[in-house]
C-alpha cells in the first residue's frame, strides 16, 4: 500500500488569489501575520477590523483553538488560530498551523489550496508551520468500495518575509517536506490493518519506501534468522503462520564522523502471545510496531537531506499470536551472541525481539544506540499518553536525545535505572530474566533488560514511546486519530546533532 502523497508545499510573500482559505494567527496582541489589505477588506465590508471581528466570534489565544470568519471581497474565508499565550516557540506554530490547515480543510470541497500566514519570518519558524501544516493535512483513507475522493488538501502556501531569500526558504521547505514525508508514513503503517501489516509485507513496505535514495536495505527471513542465531525474534514470531523478518537499513554518507545505530520494535499484531491480553485491550494493538515505524521513516528523512552521519538501522517484525507452536512462560532462549534468557511473560515480547537487534547492532560499533519501541504500559501509567520515556546509559547521552527531542517539539522525559533494578532480571535457570518477579518499575525494568544487550563501552539510549504512538481521541494539532509518526522529528533531530 503506498504511501500517500504530501500536498504540493511552496512559500511566499503574499496568499495567492486561488486560495480557498487563509490561515492567521490570533496572540495576546490580537491577530498575527493577516496579509496587507485584508483588515481594511473587513472594516469596509463588516465595520470591524480583523481582530476586533475575532474577538467577536470568540477567538481564543489557547493553542489550536480556531474561529473561521467569513470570506469578503477577493480574499477567502479565514481561519484564526491561537497561537499561545506568550510569544510562540516553533512547536506552538506547528500546533497552531496544523490546527488551522485541519479546519481549513473543510472548505475545499476537496483538494482544498490553502495560504497558512502565522508571521514565521525566520528559517526555523517557515520550517516549523510548514510541517505542522503539512502534518496538519493528513487523513488515513479508509479502505472502502469506491471511495475515489480527492485529498483533502491540494497545496500549501506557507506566507512569509523570507520568500524572496531564495536559500534560506528553500533549505526549511525541503526539510520540512522530508521530514513530513516520513512522519506520514509512519503514521500510515501504524494506522494500516494488521491483517495487510505483517512482517514480510513490512518489509515489502520499507523496501519500497526506500527505493531510489541512498539506503540500502536488507531483509533477514526466518531461515536466515534461525541460521544466525536470532532466538529472541524466532521465539516472539514463532505462533503466528506469518514468520518475523529483520530489516537492516544502512546509510553511509562520505564525510561522516559518527555512527548512529536505531532499533525499532515492529510487533505488527500484539495478543500477548499464550498470556493472552483482554478483548479490548487488543484492538489497537496494530500500533505495536510503531517504533520500527518510526526507524525505518527517520532513516529516509535522513538520507533525503543528506546528513552526515553514518546510519545503521534494524527493525524487529513479528507477530506475537498463541499457537501450538507459540513460545511459552519459563521457556529459556538463546539470544543472538548466545545469552540465555528466562522468558517471564510472553506480553513482555517487545524486549526480546529488540534485544537481538541491539545485540547485533552493536556488532557494528556505532557510537551511539538508540532503540524506539511501545515497550510498557507501565510508562503509560508514569507519564500520560502523550510524553516517551526516556532511559539512558549515561547522563550525556540522555542530555543529547532530550535536546533532540526538544528541538524537534516532542515530549521526552528521562527516568532512571536505579541499581537496584537489575536484581529484579535474576534468574535461576538463565543467564537473565525477562520480566521482573512483580509489577513495579515495569517501565524501568524493561529498559534494564535492553541494556544488558548494548555492547561493552557503547553509549545507548531506550525511548518508550507506548504513550504518544497512538491517540484514540480526535487529534488535536497537527496530530490526527490513529498512529502519531511520534520519534521520527526526534531522530532525525538526533542525527543532525551528530554532523560535526
């Protein structure tokens, strides 16, 4: 299955005459970046400036809350957003420009072009309301019998000072459709149905994604995964009829100084295996591969805008269903590198695929390991469902991946792994168990695990990402229902940093 194409994304200085609405923001001051001409349209056409008739409909400073005012004259209807209560970061107009594009979506009729003009006046503010606008636009079209209709949005015209500086504007709209591209695709194979979404047609997907650019992929079946020993993934995807796969991507550009090794969870079905989850605790469990999701998109966003710096990346595939040939509790296996493992919990599978992944990405030497996976409930439960946990084998490294995050506008938060926690993995009959012998610090506990597979003197950073991957209510922002892209800003983030 595809995926879908991005709106057609330019910059300029004024909103074109095509446009079929017009997005402004609306801060403490009233309304912001609303083009020349258009307050005066209203005070002849209406009797009130620009801000004065949003304030009258209710027009809120509070991030993404929207008003539309009516068209007039030449100009199309408008949509005022709220950028904030205080002077708006780059993550406040990414809100605000997916809000804006989400409602202007409505009054296209379909492939609606859209003028989003929020004052961004410097490189990393066109960037930011260009992917939160683009973001903003996404929809997952559900598969029905002739559902033939247009894309919601057709093209976005991020308006802007800049749009005369030639390197400046497109610098930030060729990183913000790379980086957009990526997200949605993510989002797309999250939200895709787990009976099209398993790990050979993964596989299949990532191959196409990543055709024509300069990743080279690789696909390890479960032949060649039997023969190179990878008994964490063998025993997870061993239930299911549709066999687990590693993907191992690989970008090498001339003049890097470092290596990055990822490493994404990519359950694609998750039913606890033989510890079978309740009913409903199943349904969105096609989200379970969200952090494979999240590799395989970042490592194209990379290579599209060339970063240097050498990327390995491997994705984890199986489906963890009950079977007779399932694995089972108290099952001990032999890990890639030849570590046993104690199985505690055939719902703790995430650990153990992506434990042989980390195992064997560390035979790459990369400088740094960073592994993304909706790994536990239990992080939901310390930190909501929109922030990751953030867990790390040394401070600095944590400090990286947090600024990472940051400047990407995702929310990251770092927890510990106290000392005590590794006795909790003590086994009898294995060199390490997978679970801990209660259900506290499962969080902690599972990152504890991972890190007993980083090789000797590698830094490592864990990203549970459970929370935000997945939103079941309405979206709010440039986010929509369904699978969020949540991590690929961030790693991309994190490879930039590691240019020098």
């Amino acid at each position: 299955m595809p995926v879908p194409s991005l709106p057609t994304l330019t910059v300029a200085k004024a909103p074109d005459k095509a446009a079929t609405a017009l997005v402004v923001g609306y801060g403490a001051d009233g309304v912001v970046g609303a083009p020349t001409g258009l307050d005066r349209e209203y005070g002849k056409r209406l009797g009130l400036g620009l801000s004065a008739l949003a304030a009258s409909v209710g027009a809120k400073v509070e991030s993404g809350h929207t008003r539309t005012l009516p068209a007039v004259g030449d100009w199309p209807v408008v949509i005022v957003v709220g950028l904030g209560v205080e002077s708006p970061t780059p993550e406040d107009l990414r809100q605000a420009a997916g809000a804006g594009v989400k409602q202007a979506a409505k009054h296209g009729d379909g492939g609606a072009n859209i003028a989003v003009a929020l004052g961004a006046d410097e490189p990393e503010t066109v960037q930011a309301v260009a992917e939160g606008a683009v973001l903003g636009s996404y929809r997952y079209r559900p598969i029905s019998t002739g559902d033939d209709r247009p894309a919601a949005v057709a093209s976005i015209t991020v308006v802007t000072p800049l749009a005369g500086r030639r390197v400046a504007t497109t610098e930030s709209v060729s990183s913000a459709q790379a980086i957009a591209q990526s997200v949605v695709a993510a989002r797309e194979w999250v939200n895709i149905p787990p009976n099209l979404l398993y790990p050979a047609s993964f596989a299949e997907e990532a191959k196409t994604f990543l055709k024509d650019s300069r990743v080279s992929v690789e696909v390890l079946d479960d032949k060649a995964l039997a023969k190179g020993g990878y008994g964490g993934i063998l025993a997870v995807g061993g239930g299911s009829s549709r066999l687990p796969r590693l993907v191992r991507l690989a970008y090498a550009p001339r003049g890097a100084k470092h290596h990055l090794a990822l490493v994404g969870k990519g359950i694609t079905f998750d039913s606890g295996g033989l510890n079978l989850k309740p009913g409903d605790s199943m349904y969105t469990m096609k989200c379970d591969m969200a952090g494979a999701a999240a590799v395989i998109a970042a490592v194209k966003a990379i290579a599209e805008l060339g970063l240097r710096v050498k990327v390995t990346a491997y994705a984890s595939l199986a489906e963890n269903l009950p079977s007779d040939t399932s694995y089972r509790p108290s099952d001990v296996l032999t890990m890639y590198g030849g570590k046993t493992v104690e199985n505690g919990n055939t719902d703790a599978e995430g650990r153990l695929v992506m434990a042989d992944a980390i195992a064997r990405a560390s035979e790459d030497a990369p400088d740094l390991i960073v592994d993304v996976a909706t790994l536990t409930g239990a992080a939901i439960v310390a930190l909501g469902d929109k922030t990751a946990g953030l867990m790390a084998s040394d401070d600095d490294t944590a400090d990286r991946v947090l600024d990472a995050a940051e400047a990407a506008g995702e929310d990251v938060w770092q927890l510990p792994i106290p000392k005590h926690i590794r006795g909790k993995l003590d086994s009898k009959v294995a060199d390490i168990r997978s679970t801990g012998g209660d259900r506290t610090a499962g969080a902690l506990v599972a990152a504890a695990f991972l890190r007993e597979f980083v090789g000797e003197g590698i830094a490592w950073a864990h990203l549970d990402i459970a929370g935000p991957a997945w939103t079941d209510g309405g979206g709010s922002g440039y986010i929509s229902p369904g699978g969020t892209g949540f991590g690929v800003r961030t790693l991309v983030a994190l490879a930039r940093s590691l240019e020098d």
